[in-house]
C-alpha cells in the first residue's frame, strides 16, 4: 500500500478514477473561539499490489494535539483485488466534513490507519487572531 495523496482541502471529487481537489491547506485562521469551520474534505489517493489483497479497515481520526479525538472516528470498509494483467491498482477516498469545531488554537491533525496500523497523519494549524481593539475614545 502506497499514500499518493492525503490532504485537506476545501473540496474533492473523483470522477472515473481522477481525484480532483479545490483549495488544499493546513491553516485555519480564525478571529473567534470556538471556530467552526462550514465545509473541508479529505482527499486521498491509495495505490495497492497484489499483496494488499483482501479485504481492509481505513480509519480516519480527527484529534488534537493531545491525540483527542474532535470528532468520532471514520471506518471505511476496503476491498482490493487487482486484475492478474496489472501490477497495481489505485483507490480514491472523499470524505466530506461540515461544521467542524475546533475549541482552540493549536496542532490538529487527521491520522490515517489501515487495519490498526498508522500510515500516516495530514496537519492542521488552528491560529488565532483575535480582532483588533476598537479605538479608545476621544475626551
């Protein structure tokens, strides 16, 4: 099994096999706590040989810094088989996430499990910047 792409983006489709993606980033900035943030997906793109035959467990995990989770886990059934003529085959996955709540600024993160074991882990950075004070009044 080989991540090609694991990112966070505003949007993603696939459409006959291309993973199309609008708007990838790793920060969110925010003027106000709690921040929700209205729509993102996850995007990824797994290519696998004969060897991953089978059927699999990917799990997606939204935590914070701490490792708590921000939201339930996601557990998307796999089942790969790939043709005897081809050496590999690839997988597109969209998750689509809205109204995601963030508490406070920091390191978040997505990580990527395939039955248990991790494969890899897409950042997210939650800044703060709060609005600027109003000017004080004039005597």
């Amino acid at each position: 099994m080989n991540i090609q792409v694991a990112v966070l983006c505003d949007a993603a489709t696939d459409e006959n096999g291309k993973l199309n993606l609008l708007g990838a980033f790793d920060t969110i900035r925010t003027s106000h706590l709690p921040a929700v943030h209205p729509q993102c997906s996850i995007a990824l793109r797994i290519a696998f040989g004969h060897e991953d035959e089978g059927s699999h467990t990917l799990r997606l995990n939204f935590v914070d810094a701490d490792g708590r989770s921000i939201m339930p886990s996601i557990d998307i059934p796999v089942q790969v088989q790939i043709p005897g003529d081809s050496h590999f085959g690839t997988r597109n996955f969209v998750v689509n996430i809205q109204q995601l709540k963030f508490e406070g600024p920091g390191l978040y993160s997505i990580d990527l499990a395939m039955d248990d074991e991790s494969r890899a882990s897409i950042p997210l950075l939650v800044k703060h910047t709060p609005p600027p004070a109003p000017p004080a009044p004039r005597e």
